[in-house]
C-alpha cells in the first residue's frame, strides 16, 4: 500500500480549516434526522437494529482485509504488547480483536459504546470488559490507560472537542490515541468511485445477502457522514487545542486516515 504521513500544519497557516478545532463533525443530515438533538436517537436506532448483520456486511465492504489493516493502524500507532486499551465506538469488537492479538490479554482491554445491542453482537462478549456510555463523557478513571482507539466512529460523536478531551483525560502521560476513519478522497472522480461504492453497491449487497431492514439505510448514512465529515486539517487541530502533542494523520490508498497523537508528559 502507498502511504502519506501529514504532519500538523505550520503556525504560518491561519486559515479555518487548518486551525480552528471543531465541535460538531458535520451538520445534521436531514435526511436522516432533522436536528442535532434528533441525531443521537437515530444512531442509537440504526446500530441497534442492524448488530446482527455488521460484521458481515463489513467483511464485503472491506474484501476481508479489515482485520490486517486494524492491527497494522494500530502498530504503527505505538500500541505494544502489555498496553492498557480503552476502545472508544467498540461496536462488535473489530478493533478491539486486534488490540488484544497486539497487547495479548483481553484482560487489558476494555469497550465503550452508546450500542448495547451492538455490544451484545460481538464474538469478545465475554473477554473484555464492556461499558455502556459515549466518547463525549466515557466512563472510566482518569489517567488510566495507556492506549485510545477509535475505529470508524468519529462521524457520529456530538462533539469532537469534547471527545478529544475525554480521551486526553483518561490516558496517562505519554499514552497515545488512534482514531481510524474513512476520508472523502481529495480527487473528484476518487469521490465519485467511492461514494458509488459505498452509498450504491455496499447497500445492495446487504440487501441482497438478506440483512435487516434498516441495514442498507445504514450504509448509505456512512458515506453521507463521510463526505459531509470535518477535513483531516481541522481534526489534527482540534486534537492538539485539547493538548495532544505529535498530532499527524498517516493515510493508506488516499481514503483510510489514521490520526494519531501522544498525551505528553
């Protein structure tokens, strides 16, 4: 794969973008939920509705090669064997597998999300602890892990500041963070070749493979937070405002972002 590593931008650069944090990832999506305070409903429905078929409907989006990639993001982030892991988003566990193949004890991994039902679907239900709550407010001590992860959820926080934040406030000095995420590509036809894959092709697979109903609605959201989602510049921004050091995002096949940061000290 070709990769680009990209630094945080020079004190010389002052444009929006590339300096002011952001709160809200995108705008409301009216397609799907008229206002912010209807959003968190909406989530909260769709992934509880569509657990079952998730991983699955994953594998074809990703032609398998899902599980690889997690573990080397995760690597190439600083996540080393006896590391302490608090897996921001778990969902079914797909990164969190990976964590714990790196770090090599469940027992030192720990899942947050606001899904049980997307909890409940996963195959690491009874080897890791698992906590019910959301980024902007996660339910564990501060200073007490040594590694966040994030994996393909950061479209659908509240308030990116305020998970950066958290995230800041439960690692220990010099812990670090990795927020994976799926990036509109920088070319049109990039955009266009993506989109149709995710918001046409991906949907009618679930449709045709039988998933639940709410489950290619799902996959057409994914792309339309996707492209609507805050440039890569203002999320390296808004990790370092929350006093994150060494904030760079490191990109595979121009799409796949992979934001890391140390907790300094």
């Amino acid at each position: 794969m070709t990769t680009i590593a990209f630094a945080m931008p020079q004190s010389n650069d002052t444009s929006p973008a590339a300096t002011e944090p952001v709160h809200q990832p995108h705008a409301p999506l009216t397609e799907y939920y008229r206002s912010e305070q209807e959003r968190a409903g909406f989530l909260r429905g769709i992934f509880d509705s569509t657990a079952a078929d998730y991983d699955r409907v994953e594998r074809m989006l990703a032609f398998g090669t899902g599980p690889g990639y997690r573990g080397k993001a995760l690597e190439r982030a600083g996540l080393k064997r006896g590391m302490q892991v608090l897996d921001v988003g778990f969902g079914t566990g797909l990164v969190s597998a990976q964590a714990i193949r790196i770090v090599g004890d469940p027992a030192l991994v720990t899942g947050v999300d606001p899904s049980p039902a997307m909890m409940q679907a996963s195959p690491l239900l009874n080897q890791v602890r698992l906590l019910e709550g959301k980024a902007e407010k996660l339910p564990v001590p501060d200073a007490s892990v040594d590694f966040v992860s994030m994996g393909y959820a950061l479209r659908h926080v509240s308030d990116v500041e305020a998970a950066f934040s958290e995230f800041h406030r439960v690692l220990r000095p010099g812990g670090r963070v990795c927020i994976l995420e799926i990036t509109k590509p920088e070319s049109a036809l990039g955009t266009a070749l993506l989109k149709g894959y995710m918001r046409g092709w991906v949907p009618t697979l679930a449709w045709l493979s039988r998933a639940q109903a709410h489950t290619p609605r799902m996959w057409r959201y994914y792309w339309d937070s996707i492209e609507a989602c805050a440039p890569p510049a203002q999320i390296l921004a808004t990790l370092q405002s929350c006093g994150f050091a060494s904030a760079q995002r490191h990109v595979e096949l121009g799409i796949f972002s992979e934001y890391q940061a140390v907790k300094a000290g």
